[in-house]
C-alpha cells in the first residue's frame, strides 16, 4: 500500500512524501513568487505556524 505523508513544517512549508521520497513543498505562507510550490518567502516575511503531520 502507497504511504501518503504531509508533513507541515515548522514555520515553513507543507512537504509531501510518498512512500518516503519527497515529492514536493507547497507553499502555506502565502507569499511564495511560484504557488503553490515553496520558493523560501516564509523566511523573508517571518511566518510562522505549529508543525503538524497528516499520513495517509
């Protein structure tokens, strides 16, 4: 069976693993010049949020 992982950073973006290969990470700060994938903006505007992961 496929494992599906989200996995929300802390203060960063949500990452997406299947079956242990990063996928890719989106973006949930909101500024990213490239949504929905993370381009590092989080950083530059101080963003912050709990860590939290979702498995599937």
């Amino acid at each position: 069976m496929t494992e599906i992982i989200i996995k929300s950073m802390k203060n960063g973006p949500n990452v997406v693993s299947v079956d242990g290969k990063v996928k890719g990470a989106f973006c949930r700060c909101g500024h990213s010049e490239h949504k929905p994938k993370c381009d590092g903006a989080h950083g530059k505007v101080n963003f912050t949020a709990d860590e939290a992961e979702t498995r599937l």
